[in-house]
C-alpha cells in the first residue's frame, strides 16, 4: 500500500512539525541554554568532573590493590582456620 504524499495544508505535518522543532531549538532552547550556562562556568565544571573521576579512579586502584585475591583469601581462610582449632583444642 502506497503511503499518499504529505500535504504541508494540514495544521501538523513531518515536515512543518520538523520545522517546528528545529526552530524551537535554534530560537528559544539554545539561546536560553547560553544565558544560562557561562562558557567559563562549563570549563571549570568540566576541570572539577575531570579531576573527581581521577580521585575515584585513584580510590578504586588503591582498593584493588588492598583486596585479596580467591587464591590469597582461600590461603588466609586456612590460616584463620587453623588458628581457630588450635586456640579450641
């Protein structure tokens, strides 16, 4: 079944509504964005996110490098196991 061409008479259209969008976009949302938004206050946010994902980056190697391994943890069970039954004996 053929689709009927769009007919740009009617109120709402692809066409009119895509037109519509995009001068929405360029006429109110992206001029208000910029009032709102200094260029300046964009950078130091982007230096602020930039330098908190390096801490916890920094958090989450040292954390991996303090957890034990199964291997290590399985050898340190052992240990704690042995300790228990000789302190209970």
């Amino acid at each position: 079944m053929k689709k009927p061409p769009l007919d740009d008479s009617k109120p709402v259209t692809q066409k009119v509504l895509l037109d519509t969008l995009v001068d929405f976009w360029e006429q109110i949302a992206y001029p208000m964005i910029d009032k709102k938004s200094d260029k300046v206050d964009i950078e130091k946010l982007e230096i602020k996110l930039s330098s908190e994902i390096k801490h916890n980056r920094r958090l989450i190697r040292g954390l991996q490098l303090d957890t034990p391994t199964m291997e290590e943890f399985k050898k340190l069970d052992k240990r704690v196991s042995r300790l228990e039954s000789r302190a209970f004996n």
